[in-house]
C-alpha cells in the first residue's frame, strides 16, 4: 500500500471519527434538552443580598466595602439586584436621606412570644444606581452602635436582633413581588437566612427555587447566644430537627457560622483569614466553595459561582 493511500485511509478515518464524535454530542444535547436537563445553559438574572454592613452607611470595612461595591459591579454586568441591611442607630438617616416605605411597613414579627413592628426604610446610592432597604425596629436597632456597646461587649439581644433581620427581610421580598435566583449573605448576622429560606420560606413561590449563597469573613462575636436560641428559631416550616445541633446549646460564632453552612447551596471564602475550623468544615462537604480571590475584579469569580449552583 502507497504512502498516499495510507494517507487517504488515515485521513477518512479521522473524518469518520469526528462525525462520529459530533453525531455523538448532538445526540446527548438533544436528550438532556428533552429530558429538562439544561442546567449547565441556566443563568442568574436576579440576585438578592443580605449584608451586615454596606459602606457608606457605615464605616468602611471588608464586609461593608462588598456590600457597596459587590452588588453594584453585579449590575453592571446585566444582572438585577436588590440590596437590604439592618437600620443600625449609627446610620445618620437625615445625610443619608433614608425615608420609610409606607406600603412595606406594619407588619408585625412574633420572637419568643413578643411582637415587634416591621418598619421597612430606604435610600438610594446615587452614583451607583443602587437602592438600599433597610429593615428597622425601636427595640433592636435604635442604638447607636451596630453589635457592640461603648464598652465593646456584644448586645445580648444579638439573636434576636438577628431573627428579626432575616425575617423582616423574607416577608419584604415577598411585599415587593419579587423573585431572587440567588441570595447572598454577607455577615455573620445574616446567618440564619440559609435554615429560613431552605425550611420556613421553601414553599413560598418567591424562595423556592432560590440557591442561597454565604460568605464567610474573619468578623466574629464573643458573647454566644443562650440556650434558649434553638427555640426562638421556631416558626412554621423549621421543626426542632432542624435546629438539634444548637439545641440547648450556647451558640458561639463558630456553630452559627455551621449553622449557615449547613443549609447554604455555596459558600464563599470572602477574606484571606477566614476561620480555619469552618473551612475545614465546608471542605468536608459537598457544598460548592470559592475560595478566597485576593483580585480586585473578584465580582466576575462571584458572578461565575452564581451561575454554578443554579
């Protein structure tokens, strides 16, 4: 046999393969396309977060910088978001020019058999085309400072406080009609909105199909929640099994953090010293984890790690 007929034969074999090949990725296509399998084609379009902290109505920080600038730069790349924080007392209402939403108020939150009104402001970021809700209470946010006292002791209504964060946040999402892809928790007081939103709020049309995303910073508190807390958790939808690792247990930074981990679709590690101990604990897991991203462009990583739990 010539050279140039091996060549021929060598040549159509590689043809024949290819189309092979290609017969082969259509056929697959096809039937994940029939079968509803189209999750690698989905992507993110509207994301809801939560954050402790947003610069410039605190001061800036790690946390409050990401909860400025990260909801902004997610914008900017074509997706829709909506922003929401505690009304902190050190929040200058007047400068900053926050005003009360009639319309998402009045709604009253039942925590250990006490109610609280639901007092929902907002503000506006004016050079980066960014709303801020913020949810607010006499009882839990009308102090002057944020976690601490003067005397930097953690208020020991923390929990609390935290409870009625989260919750407040869910029921104006559902005022507002409207339907997140992802959430992200930014701040260790956001924790509990992963068991909320995977337990309480998981047959409500606008949470159900929602990834919830928490990121993990090095900001801690020292004063752990009393034993009590598992029951305070208690609403319909979160049963005692779902809280029985923090059942009759004081609650430290550490188990909340594992709290969140626990019903998180994603964690991301969003500062270089992140707790050893809870990274650890997520690499145990089979959850999705980003590791830390030291780059100043890191909102491209987030936005791809968006896409990849949904």
């Amino acid at each position: 046999m010539t050279a140039k007929v091996q060549n021929l034969i060598g040549k159509h074999t590689l043809d024949t393969n290819f189309s092979f090949f290609l017969y082969l990725c259509i056929k697959v296509i096809r039937s994940n396309i029939l079968h509803g399998h189209t999750h690698y084609m989905k992507k993110v379009n509207k994301v809801l977060y939560i954050s402790q902290e947003i610069f410039p109505y605190l001061p800036e920080s790690e946390m409050a910088n990401m909860g400025r600038y990260l909801p902004q730069a997610v914008q900017d790349r074509g997706r829709e978001t909506r922003t929401f924080m505690p009304r902190f007392g050190a929040i200058n209402e007047r400068r900053n020019q926050l005003h009360e939403v009639i319309r998402l108020s009045g709604m009253n939150l039942i925590i250990d058999d006490t109610d609280h009104p639901l007092i929902i402001k907002v503000a506006s970021i004016q050079a980066a085309r960014l709303q801020v809700y913020f949810i607010d209470n006499e009882d839990f946010f009308h102090r002057k400072n944020t976690t601490r006292d003067d005397n930097e002791k953690d208020y020991p209504d923390n929990d609390e406080r935290s409870i009625f964060f989260i919750r407040g946040v869910m029921e104006t999402v559902k005022k507002l009609r409207w339907t997140p892809d992802v959430i992200h928790c930014i701040g260790w007081m956001t924790a509990l909105a992963p068991l909320y939103i995977k337990k309480a709020y998981n047959e409500d049309p606008f949470f159900k199909n929602a990834k919830v995303i928490y990121s993990l910073f090095d900001e801690n508190f020292t004063q752990p929640f009393n034993k009590t807390f598992a029951d305070k958790l208690l609403i319909e939808g979160v049963e005692p099994e779902h809280v029985s690792n923090i059942k009759d247990k004081t609650v430290d930074y550490e188990s909340l953090n594992k709290l969140a981990i626990d019903y998180a679709d994603g964690v991301i590690q969003s500062t270089p010293e992140a707790n050893a101990n809870l990274i650890k604990y997520i690499k145990e897991t089979d959850k999705k984890f980003l590791p830390y991203h030291p780059d100043e462009d890191y909102a491209d990583e987030y936005v791809r790690f968006y896409d990849s739990v949904i």
